[in-house]
C-alpha cells in the first residue's frame, strides 16, 4: 500500500532589511519572520552593507531606507540593479520620504516599488511578495501622474529617443499595447479584459517585451514606456 506524497513546501521570500534606525529594523524582522512565506536572511545599517547582504544571503527583496550614512539607499539600489549576479533581487525603497523627485530616483535606480515607511503592515508584506513575483509596486501617494510628469522631464543628460528607440522598434504592436497598459498602472487581468485575451498571453507579451527592452521588472518597463514618449503624462 502506498501512502500520498507531501507537496515540497515552497521555499520562502528571502529579504534583507537596509536601515540605519536599528530599533525600526527590529520591527520589520518581527514583522516579516511571523509570515511562512517568507524571512529576514540579513540586515544593513548603510548602503554598501546592503549589497553585501543581498548577494551573501542570495537575497529575493532588499527593503531599502533612502537616507543612510555613507552609501545611501539610491546608490545601493543602482549598484544591485547593474551587477550581473544580483539580476534576481529585487528592491523596495522604504522611507519616510514620500516625495515626487525620490519616487522618481528610486524608479530610475532599478527599484522595483516605493512605499512609505508609515503604511499597514500589510501592504508592507504585500509589497515584499509584489516585488518577488518581479511585478511593480507604487504606494498610493507615488501618484503615476506625478511620476509620468518628472520621467518625462529627463535630466537632460541624453535624449531618451535616442537612447531607447532602437530597442522600441523590436516590440510587435501587441508588446507596445501591452506596454502602454502596464505604464497606466494596469495589472494582466485588467490588460487582458481589455485586449480581449488571457491573462496568460498577456503575461507572454510582458515577459517578452522585458527581455527585448532589458527590464528587469515592470517598474523599468513602466520608466522605459515614459523616458521614450510611448506613454506621454496628461495635463492636469
């Protein structure tokens, strides 16, 4: 007689917790270590000890403050975001800084959601698995109007045409419809109900235009579909 096999449990979120206020990241370790999905594998009092963190412990998610002596936040999170064998950490910015221009940065430095360090709990974790799953993640006060407004802006380093239209031409006409329904902030099932398809098919063309245009996430497809003018902000 045989006896049913137990599924392998799913092997949980591995996150590092970057802050320079040690009693804060005591609270988030409580707070994440109590969910089995996932644990807190390392912790950083600064910029330079995150990185070191995240690729010690192989890390999924990297919560990061802005603000930090030495390398802050935004450092940190461009120097995971452009090494190779960090390709699969993904970073949330947490701080207390909701403002436009760190929402912006944050975006531009390769993280993959912003969310304040005053929100519940929940979107708190919510926002730890959104990041895993490689999907975007914006608090409600990251309003997209105001984020479209500052991408579009640029720094005037280079023209974004320029820098990105080349990549642009690879898409189908599908991938750009895609694209432009995931800048306005829509999720697949809301893509598909509006294309008219699956929820799978639509995940095939997000995955598809990420590999073509070098996203790691749909947070640089998101800054990618505003810095080369397909999705240009609206007047208030």
């Amino acid at each position: 007689m045989t006896t049913g096999s137990t599924a392998p449990a799913a092997t949980p979120i591995r996150v590092v917790l970057a802050d320079d206020q040690a009693l804060l990241r005591s609270a988030f370790k409580v707070l994440v270590d109590s969910e089995p999905d996932m644990e807190v594998v390392g912790e950083a009092s600064d910029g330079a000890e995150a990185v070191r963190q995240a690729r010690a412990s192989h890390a999924d998610v990297v919560l990061m403050d802005i603000r930090m002596p030495g390398t802050d936040g935004l450092a940190a999170t461009r120097m995971i975001s452009t090494a190779p064998d960090l390709a699969d950490v993904h970073v949330v910015i947490l701080t207390t800084f909701e403002v436009d221009e760190y929402v912006v940065q944050s975006l531009r430095a390769g993280a993959s959601g912003f969310l304040g360090k005053g929100s519940e709990p929940d979107e708190l974790l919510n926002a730890i698995r959104v990041a895993a799953a490689g999907d975007a993640l914006l608090s409600p006060a990251a309003t997209k109007g105001l984020i479209a407004r500052f991408l579009a802006q640029g720094d005037g380093a280079d023209d974004p045409d320029r820098l990105h239209s080349r990549r642009l031409d690879a898409l189908t006409g599908r991938e750009r419809e895609v694209l432009v329904l995931v800048a306005g902030g829509h999720s697949n099932d809301e893509i598909a109900e509006r294309l008219e398809v699956s929820p799978l098919t639509v995940k095939t063309h997000v995955n598809r235009a990420m590999a073509k245009l070098g996203a790691r996430d749909r947070a640089q497809l998101v800054v990618i579909a505003y810095e080369t003018g397909l999705v240009r902000p609206r007047a208030d």
